[in-house]
C-alpha cells in the first residue's frame, strides 16, 4: 500500500518522538546484535583516518562509537528528537559535526568528500524506488572513489513472526496489519513508516542502482540474524553463550538461505 507522503511524515515524527531509538539498540542482547554485527562489517571495510558521514544516524550509536575511535564523523537526522540528542551528546566533541539533513538532499555535501557512507536508516522509511534510488545516489555522490556504502533495509519475516505469530493472539494480531494470506507478504505496516521489503523488494532496488549509478555490488549481510524471532533465548544466554551466538551470526551474516530472516540487512556498495 502506498501512502501519501504527509502521512509518512506524521508516522515518522510519532514513531521516533519518544527517542526510544537511543536505547534501541543496546535494549536487550538481541537487539544489541544488530549493532555487533554492523561494527564488525564497517571494522572491515573501515580505512584509517576515513572520515564518515552517518546518513540518518538517529541518536548517534554508530558516529559515537567510530568518534571514540578517533574518526571524524558527519552526523546526520531529519528527526527533531534525535538532532537534539546527538547535539548534547556530542556537545563536546571535536570529532562529530551533527547536521538537519534529509537522505534525498545533501547538496550542503561535496562530491568526493567520504571514504566511508552509512545509511542504515534512511532507505527503509522511503516508500517508492524512485526516491530510494536518489537517496543511494546522493550517498554515492558523496563517497569517494573505492568508498564502502552501507545502505540498510528492514525485511518483513522476522517482524511478521516476532510481533504477530509470537503475540499471544496471532489470529488477531495479523488483522491489524495489511496482509496477504495467499503469499505470506506484509502489504501494510500499519502505524510504523518503516517499509517491510522481501529479498526479492530489495534485489529490485539495488539492480535498478546499479544499472544507474557508479557502483560495484559488496557483500550482503544480515545485521541480527535470528536474533528476533528466537529473542527470549538470546536474552537469557550466559555472556559465553552469547558471545558463542555473535560468533555464529558474523560466520552466517552473509548465507542467503538465512539472510531473508534478519529484522535488518545491509547491502554493501563501491563506488567506482
């Protein structure tokens, strides 16, 4: 379903108002692995003295952790919420410039300006692939020759089956969602302005950026695996058994029989 983009905008300001992103996050074990697994991938593709720009950084996680390791980092939200967060979080910082910036728009930017982009929240909030492809071009235009894009979007399964056939009333629950019986697809997030894609929503938009951007296709990797929809379990592991299960997701972070079960994944793009 489509929604008109007054709509969305309403979504977005009430869905991110309570800053509840802030701690998102680091709430509990599983959702922590999201955040392990995508600082394993930028560790691996991060050059020395890169500097960063955090496109849709929410409340800063990922520019405060690669600023304590010495980086430069342009943060950038379109929230109000989080723009006021991350400009007391990073009051004091002399590595982190937070900025009001929309994902479609960083014509304040330069051409050729970043050696590292990351998009980890923009590309899912956009409803049609015209815009989502001009947000991956204006991530690309900015990032320098040879520079990893991390563009990330939330996939429908691990959702469908955490909020919906985990609920206690799963009969119920997938009432209040759009949803197609016959093909298992989630046509409508109700009450969220997150798109919910499948494996096959997203090969659509990264072979039409390819086919219209200077880019060459990187891995793939799901930022929390199973994490979700075995949630409980991964709570209540010991530290060893958990440090155990970070193993096995980083090791399975790029199977495609595994991947379409990640609350989030990332695709990963050079510039040429």
């Amino acid at each position: 379903m489509s929604y008109d983009k007054k709509y969305l905008e309403k979504l977005f300001q009430e869905q991110y108002a309570s800053g509840f992103e802030e701690k998102r996050l680091f709430f509990t074990k599983a959702n922590e692995t999201e955040y392990i697994v995508t600082m394993h991938y930028i560790h691996k593709y991060l050059r020395k003295n890169a500097n960063i720009i955090d496109v849709g950084a929410g409340a800063g996680a990922y520019s405060a952790a690669l600023a304590d390791e010495g980086y430069f980092v342009d943060a950038l939200d379109l929230h109000p919420t989080h723009i006021d967060r991350m400009n007391e979080v990073f009051k004091d910082s002399d590595k982190v410039k937070v900025g009001k910036a929309d994902a479609l728009d960083l014509s304040e930017f330069e051409d050729d300006s970043y050696d590292l982009v990351l998009e980890l929240g923009p590309v899912y909030h956009i409803h049609n692939i015209e815009d989502r492809i001009k947000a991956i071009r204006e991530a690309v235009r900015v990032a320098r020759k040879g520079a990893p894009i991390f563009v990330a979007f939330c996939l429908q399964d691990a959702g469908l089956i955490e909020y919906i056939f985990q609920s206690e009333n799963p009969a119920e629950e997938i009432k209040t969602i759009g949803y197609e019986r016959e093909t298992g697809i989630v046509t409508e997030n109700t009450g969220s302005s997150r798109v919910l894609d499948t494996i096959s929503d997203v090969d659509e938009v990264i072979n039409k950026a390819l086919q219209e951007l200077p880019i060459t296709r990187g891995p793939r990797f799901s930022q929390d695996g199973l994490s979700q929809i075995i949630r409980d379990s991964v709570n209540n592991m010991s530290e060893d058994s958990y440090k155990e299960w970070i193993k096995y997701l980083i090791a399975t972070a790029e199977r495609p029989d595994l991947i379409g079960y990640s609350n989030h994944i990332v695709q990963i793009l050079f510039k040429n």
